[in-house]
C-alpha cells in the first residue's frame, strides 16, 4: 500500500519568513494530493490540492509543488503570519484503485510574531 | 450548503458503555470515512462507507467497533464496551459520488473521554 512520510515534524519560523513542508510518497499510481491544515481542537481543513497532471499550484501565499519522478511534494507558505500556525497534514490518493487517502503524520507550524 | 455534521461534539463514557457517534455528509456526497485521532498525532483511517455498503474497513478493529450507512439517516459509528484506549477525536469526512470522489471534507469531529 502507499506510504506518505512527511517532515519537519515541527517547524518554528518569525512572522514574514517563508515555510517548506515536505512529503514523499511510494506509490507511483497516487496521483491527486490534498494538503489539509488543522487548527488546535478543529478539524482538518483543505487548503490546497494538486493533481499528477499539475507541476505547481498556488494560491495567494500558499503553492504546492509535485515532482512525480522523484515522488515528494511541497507545501510552500510565504509572508507567513501567526494565523498561520497549526498542523499541516500531506495525503496522497490514487484514484484507481484504493479510495482512501494515505495521510503524512503532520508538521506542526509555529509562527512568531 | 451545510457542511459535514458531526454529534456529538463531546462525549463521556465510563469503561464498559458504548459509544455512538454520528455523522451527517454534505448534501450530494455519498461516501463517508471514518478517522481516529490522537493528542499529537495524525489521521487514522478506519472504516470507509457507502449508502448501505461498507467498502474498506480495514483501519477499524475487529472487536467492539462497527458503522453502518443507512439508505435513510446519518453514518454511524459504534463503539462497544468502551475502554480507556478508545479516548480519541474521532472525524468523518465526506466526498461527493465515484468520479469526483477525491476531495474529502472533514467534520468538526467527536471527542470520546472514556472514564
């Protein structure tokens, strides 16, 4: 089955600095993947999501990256502000197949103002 | 457009009641999934449905825990004879029907406390 790692598990940065999330995943058939951020005592919210056929996506500050050859993708946040801060979950899905989404164990995001 | 319903939010129960969670999908969605969550940790999947259908329970344990779909009514998830290792937030989420069934939207979850 699929296997997602994703890292920094924590990731400490001052308001304004950018954040890199990074996940990788094993299998080459997973071709749609969600980021979802969670807020303490909340519930996972989508945020952004990319698709195989998609090299990078961006939404105002926040971009995703995919690089299906070496099989890792990104989760860029830039200007960030200590609204920001939470727990940011990777997943990756295939659509054949399986259609339950494998999700990373989740960074933890601390923006200091 | 109403989002996922999760109730309770937040639920007691002595070591040995059963616990019932419920979920209600979006309108128009027809798979649910089932998590389980811990202090600090990720998303656990347990138990995928469709109306009337269990089609992945491979995440859920063996013992004291079903979930069923009903054609008519919410998801439910149901905890037997409840122990301490069942305190855990417990989220669905729901995704519209085959096809377009990638995105899935979470509820605000249940919160099990298990005495």
């Amino acid at each position: 089955g699929e296997n997602v790692e994703q890292h920094p598990s924590t990731l400490s940065v001052q308001e304004g600095d950018s954040a890199v999330i990074k996940c990788t995943y094993s299998d080459s058939a997973s071709n749609y993947f969600p980021w979802y951020k969670q807020e303490l005592g909340k519930r996972p919210q989508l945020i952004i999501d990319i698709r195989s056929n998609v090299g990078e996506k961006k939404d105002q500050r926040i971009a995703v990256t995919l690089n299906k050859t070496a099989k890792h993708f990104s989760l860029h946040i830039t200007e960030t502000q200590p609204e920001d801060s939470a727990v940011y979950f990777c997943a990756a899905k295939s659509s054949g197949g399986s259609y339950i989404p494998t999700f990373g164990r989740g960074t933890s995001l601390i923006v200091h103002p | 457009n109403a989002g996922v319903m999760q109730n309770p939010r937040h639920l007691v129960r002595r070591r040995g009641q059963e616990a019932r969670l419920r979920c209600s999908p979006m309108k128009g969605h027809s798979h649910v999934y089932w998590y389980r969550q811990l202090p600090e940790e990720g998303l656990k999947f347990m138990v995928y449905l469709q109306k009337e259908n269990i089609i992945d329970e491979s995440g859920m344990p063996k013992e004291r825990f079903s979930a069923e779909f009903p054609k008519e009514g919410p998801s439910i998830l149901r905890i037997q004879q409840v122990v301490r290792g069942d305190s855990a937030a417990y989220f669905c989420a729901s995704s519209p029907p085959q096809g377009l069934a990638d995105t899935q939207y979470f509820g605000p979850g249940t919160r099990l406390t298990v005495l």
